[in-house]
C-alpha cells in the first residue's frame, strides 16, 4: 500500500535537490560570492573595520569625534567605560534579551541608547549612525570568541 504523505515528502526530497544540483552547476559554488578575495582585499576590509572599531573605543571612553558626528554622549561627563571597564560587562552576546531597566526585549543598539539618554543623560544616536555603528563595533570586537547566546543574563 502506498503511503501519499510519504511519496510528497520524497517528490520534494527530490526536487530540492535536484534544484541545489542545477544551481550548483550554475554558480560552480554554494558561495555567494563568486571568487575568492584575495589577501589584499581580506587586509583592506580587516583595516576599515579596525578603523571603526577605534572610533568606537574612543567614544566608549569618552573622546573620539563627538563635535564632529554632532553628538552628545553624556551631560554628566560620564563614559561608557565608567560603568563598563573595557566593555566587560556589556554582554553583547546575549542581545536581544529582556532588559528590566526599559521593560521590553531590546537589541544591543536600544541599550546603548537607553544608557546615552538615562544614566549619561546624553541625547540618544540614530540606531544605524556612524557612532552607534562604531560602539557597536567595538563592544563586538571587546568580545570576539564569545559564544553567541541571545536572551540569558
């Protein structure tokens, strides 16, 4: 006797994989790049996110080009660092997560933010600005190696 369930899921078994065949003789990769970068590019990319990364640092400590972004990180000449030493306890790696100081599950970004404009009593970042971006970076790179793990404390 045959079993219609189990023929369905075998005809869609085999077009899905004769569609991954075709498109892997179409592409000649699984990539979604074509080629290979080379070592210069990989060294050109590596630069400009350094790059960012040490903007980042800088307004995490309280410097770096806040006049020139045209923004206010703290009125209370508090930085980042202050409550954060070398980001340690910033946690990146488990956002989103429940945050109870704003009472919903926030991104990494929104408590930055929250930060800016409450303890640091800043005026808060356009959520993809440069700086946000450069935080972000730098928080991410303070952790590089830490298993991701969104929504534990």
């Amino acid at each position: 006797m045959l079993n219609i369930k189990s023929n369905k899921v075998w005809t869609i078994g085999v077009v899905a994989l004769f569609a991954g065949v075709i498109l892997f003789l179409v592409t000649g990769t699984g990539s979604a790049h074509k080629k290979r970068h080379s070592a210069a590019d990989m060294q050109a990319f590596d630069d400009a996110y350094m790059e960012v990364v040490k903007m980042g640092d800088a307004l995490f400590h309280g410097g770096g080009p806040q006049k020139d972004l045209g923004i206010t990180l703290s009125k209370t000449g508090m930085a980042c660092a202050m409550c954060h030493p070398f980001a340690s306890d910033v946690h990146p790696q488990q956002f989103p997560k429940f945050q109870e100081q704003m009472s919903e599950v926030a991104g990494l970004r929104e408590m930055i933010n929250w930060c800016i404009e409450k303890p640091n009593e800043g005026v808060k970042i356009g959520i993809d600005s440069e700086a946000m971006i450069a935080l972000e970076a730098y928080i991410n790179w303070s952790h590089k190696g830490t298993i991701f793990d969104p929504g534990t404390h």
